[in-house]
C-alpha cells in the first residue's frame, strides 16, 4: 500500500470518529433540554457570543502547559527507557513505575497546588509527573520485543554498534517513540485540564469550571469539542510522519 492511501485511510478513520462523537451528541441532546446537553447545532448558531473576550489568551495558556509538560515527560521517558534497556534493569524501573502509575491525579494536583501555588506550575508538573510511567513503560516494552535471531545474527559476525542501532534499535524505538507520542497527548491533555481545575485562574481547564459553575452548557461543550478536534489534528500529523518520513521504520 503506498505512503498516501495509508494516510488517507488513518484520515479517514479519524473523521469517522469525529463524526461518530457528533452523532452520538446530537442523539443524546434530542433527550435533555439544552440547557443540560445543547445539540451541535445549537453550540453552532451561539458561537462566539459565549466565548470570553480574552478566550485566545486562555488556549495558549493551556497549549503552552500542555507542550512543557508532556515535552520533558517524553524526553525524559525515552532517555530512561534506553537507558535501562542497555543497563539491564527494565524489571525494577517498570516495577517502579508502575507503582507511580496509580498515584491518584487529583491527590497529586492538590500536593502541587500547595507547593507552587496557582499558576502554570502546578498543572505542567501534574502532567509532567503522570504522564511518565506510562511512556516510560511502553518505551521499555518496546524495546525489550526487538528481534532477538536478528540481534545474535549481528553479533556472531562481529557487526558494530552502529550496525546495532541501525537495524535493532532504531527500528524497535522509532515506532515507540511515534506511539508514545499520540499515546501520552491525550492523557497529557486530560491531565492539564484537571490541573487547570485544581490550581490556576486562567486556561482551558479554568474557563471550562467556570462555565459549569455558571451552567452554560454551550460553552461546555465547545470546549470538549475544540479539544477532540485538536486531538484529531494531530493524530493526523503523526499519521502523516509515519507513512512519509518514518515509513521505513514504522512499517518494516
């Protein structure tokens, strides 16, 4: 299959998802009246007079926490997986990280709130912190399935280390890193939001509160809206990386 046609079928599936959201959504809203669960269209003929005037302010607010936090959180998962995977110790480092894992988010972002205060760094450590374990671990996993005919092949001929990274290593990490990267985008997302909520005055996750504080629903729903639409845009980007630029490593 070339590189296009399987981009287009991953694009195609993603709007075959957006729209299964939207019809779900309309549905749903024929049940409630709309101040509970406006429909689509609803949302639509009110947009933007619900929007805050300084809305702009507020996503970039909310793109920036969410960049830096799942940034060092996917630098340092991927450093730490090659690590141990080259050090030995991927049982001991997954063990611990799996105990990490099940530290309860919203326990951890009222810790933050107390030790930074409110602000950008409560919710950029939040998802810093629990979005690790998991990329981590699957960066681990990944690695420890590479072929291991291929790997005792290479050294009964004495191939070097670049020869390793070439045809072992890269082809077993590239791909991770490409699924950790649309794996952890959505929790690192989820994750701002909640910190949003728990410890800052302006953000997505802010704005979010205070229009269910206030019961406007339409906004509400823009929001969540707005957020899988984003999150489908870049699905599609690293669907895009995948079939052109690491073809050769993602489908080997």
């Amino acid at each position: 299959m070339r590189p296009m046609s399987i981009y287009l079928t991953s694009l195609r599936n993603e709007l075959i998802a957006f729209l299964l959201f939207m019809g779900i959504w309309s549905i749903t809203a024929l049940f409630y009246p709309v101040y509970v669960i406006p429909s689509p269209l609803a949302v639509a003929n009110s947009f933007p007079g619900y929007l805050p005037q300084n809305f702009g302010h507020h996503l970039a607010l909310t793109g920036m926490r969410v960049a830096l936090g799942f940034g060092v959180s996917f630098v340092i998962s991927s450093l730490l997986g090659v690590l141990v995977f080259t050090k030995d110790g991927a049982r001991s480092v997954t063990a611990f990280m799996s105990a990490l894992n099940v530290l309860p988010g919203m326990v951890l972002g009222v810790l933050f709130l107390l030790l930074f205060g409110i602000g950008s760094a409560a919710p950029i450590t939040l998802v810093a912190i629990l979005t690790l374990p998991t990329l981590t671990i699957n960066t681990i996993n990944s690695l420890m399935k590479r072929n291991t005919n291929q790997e005792q092949y290479l050294t009964s001929i004495g191939a070097q280390t670049s020869h390793f990274v070439q045809m072992l290593y890269l082809p077993a990490l590239v791909p991770t890193l490409l699924s950790n990267l649309s794996l952890g985008i959505g929790l690192a997302i989820k994750v701002v939001i909640m910190g949003e909520f728990i410890g800052s005055q302006d953000g997505l996750g802010y704005l979010l509160n205070v229009a269910r504080n206030t019961f406007n629903m339409k906004e509400v729903f823009f929001y969540l809206a707005a957020l899988l639409v984003f999150t489908l845009l870049y699905q599609s980007v690293l669907s895009l990386l995948s079939t052109t630029l690491f073809r050769k490593y993602y489908y080997a």
